[in-house]
C-alpha cells in the first residue's frame, strides 16, 4: 500500500499550513475591500433626480 515518512508528513502538514494562511489572507482582504466600498457608497450616496 502507501506509507508516509514523517519526512512527507512534515512536508504535507506545512504546506497545509501555508495553505490556509494564504486563503485567510484572500478572504480578509475581500472582506476589507467589501468594507471600504460599502463605507463609500454611504457616504457618497447619490441624489435623486427630479
């Protein structure tokens, strides 16, 4: 069958490690980018046209 060395394992759960630093990363800042947009829009609404 497949074994792992804890060489691999090592590897693998690193790069898992990595892996989700670099996601969180991707949704703070989509989060982040969301904020300032939704701020700005409230603050520099639109008037209505009569």
């Amino acid at each position: 069958m497949f074994q792992l060395d804890a060489n691999t394992m090592e590897n693998f759960l690193w790069a898992l490690y990595v892996l989700v630093q670099g996601m969180g990363g991707v949704f703070l800042f989509m989060g982040v980018f969301y904020l300032l947009i939704w701020t700005l829009e409230k603050i520099f609404k639109q008037k209505a046209r009569p």
